[in-house]
C-alpha cells in the first residue's frame, strides 16, 4: 500500500476548507436589527448558531474533539428543533468531519451520508459534489475502494458540469490516490496527471506537490525509478516555493 494518505480530507467543512464556517444561507443576507433598531429573532438565532460552530470549529482545529462535538451536537439540536434546514447540514456535516480525523468512520460515513441527503434535497449541485466527495473520502479511509470510485466518480461529474476546477481536481487527485491503491497504474497516473494540470494552473504550490508524490509512488510501483526522483525533486521545489 502507498504511504500518502487521501489527496483531500474534506471539501466544504471546517478541516480543510471553511466554508461551513460562514453562513452562505437564507442568514448570509439579513441585516441586523429591525426597522427600529430591535434585534430580529432570524437574526440572532443566527448568530447564536455561529458562534457555537465557530466555537466548535476552533476547538476542532485544536485538537478538542470532545468539546468540539458537545458544541457542534448542541447546535445540531437546535438547529433540528426550529426546523432549520441550513444549520442542520452545517453541524452535521462539521461532526462527520470530526469523527472522520478521530477515526470514527462508521459515524463519520452515517454523517456524511446524512449531510448528502439533506444537500440533494436542497439542490445546490456544488454542495452535492462536495458531500458526494466527502463520502468518498470515508470509504477510501475504510478501504472499501469500489464505493470511493463510485462517490468520487459522481463528485467529479458534477463538478466538471458546473466548472468547478478546485472541485474537479480534487476528485481527479482522490481518484488517482484509490487507483493506486488497487494496482491500476494506468488510470491512476490518469488520473493524477489530470489533476496536477488543474493545480498547476491553480497555482496552489502545495497541491502540486501532493499530486508530485502520489505520481512518483505510481512511477516507483511501475519500476521507473529515475521518473519517480523526478517527480520527488519537483514536489520539494514546489513546497520550497509555498514557504518563500
């Protein structure tokens, strides 16, 4: 097996990306304060619910699982009580990803696959993409790689569809990362080639750097040595530039 773990943990959550941390919802156009200057309900309901995934999101990051869960689990229920379809994909999907770094997987594969339902019924197809992504993730941590093909192949659909080029790279480098693990050189390197191309013209110097090592583990598995030192001198000059 290859010693490089997933290309990419989570998409649209709080490791990783923080776009869960921002309220993107029916709450991200509210002001605050009513005609008079009184505080609207909506609105600090709102706030209330930021602050605990914040809270949480921050207790996450260092390490605090266990509160982070308590925090994210008391929104959860609130947010389930008053009916709000929005904050309750925001904490579910933010516990799924905290089970996931903890090891969880059966109860981070539940989550996942909950905060997935309630995007399809919402429609968003980024917000899809990215659950379908995060689901994938969980099964390629759980080996089970015919499901991860099957859930990064359809996040990689969708965000081919929608121009989504981060998301696209991101499952094009999943995809590669589940290949290899199978054995199948040939859509692996395919498949990494791909999204080395988009990150380079990303520019993300980290990302390339990820794909360049993935791609030398293919070349090492293929017994092309001087390719995969290649490919390991670029990913080192790429990571000298993200520090400069």
């Amino acid at each position: 097996m290859f010693s490089l773990t997933p290309y990419r943990r989570t998409r649209g959550a709080l490791l990783g990306l923080v776009l869960l941390l921002i309220p993107v919802g029916p709450y991200a156009q509210s002001k605050p304060g009513g005609p008079h200057g009184a505080s609207n309900p909506a609105d600090t309901r709102a706030q209330q619910f930021k602050k605990l995934n914040v809270d949480g999101a921050t207790a996450a990051l260092k390490g605090d699982y266990q509160t982070a869960l308590k925090l994210q689990q008391s929104g959860l229920n609130k947010a389930k009580a008053l009916k709000d379809t929005f904050w309750t994909l925001v904490f579910t999907a933010n516990m799924a990803n905290v089970y996931e770094v903890q090891g969880l997987y059966d109860k981070a594969l539940r989550m996942q696959l909950e905060a997935l339902k309630m995007s399809e019924r919402g429609g968003n197809q980024k917000a899809i993409a990215d659950r379908l992504f995060n689901v994938g993730t969980v099964y390629t941590r759980m080996k089970q790689y015919d499901k991860a093909l099957d859930y990064h192949g359809r996040s990689l659909k969708i965000s081919q569809k929608i121009h989504d080029t981060r998301g696209e790279s991101s499952s094009l480098g999943n995809l590669g990362y589940v290949y290899l693990q199978l054995g199948r050189y040939d859509k692996a390197m395919n498949n990494l080639q791909q999204a080395l191309k988009l990150h380079e013209r990303l520019g993300n110097h980290e990302d390339i750097a990820f794909d360049l090592d993935l791609i030398a583990q293919g070349y090492d598995a293929l017994k092309q040595p001087d390719k995969a030192a290649e490919n390991r001198k670029r990913a080192v000059e790429e990571r000298a530039k993200k520090s400069k």
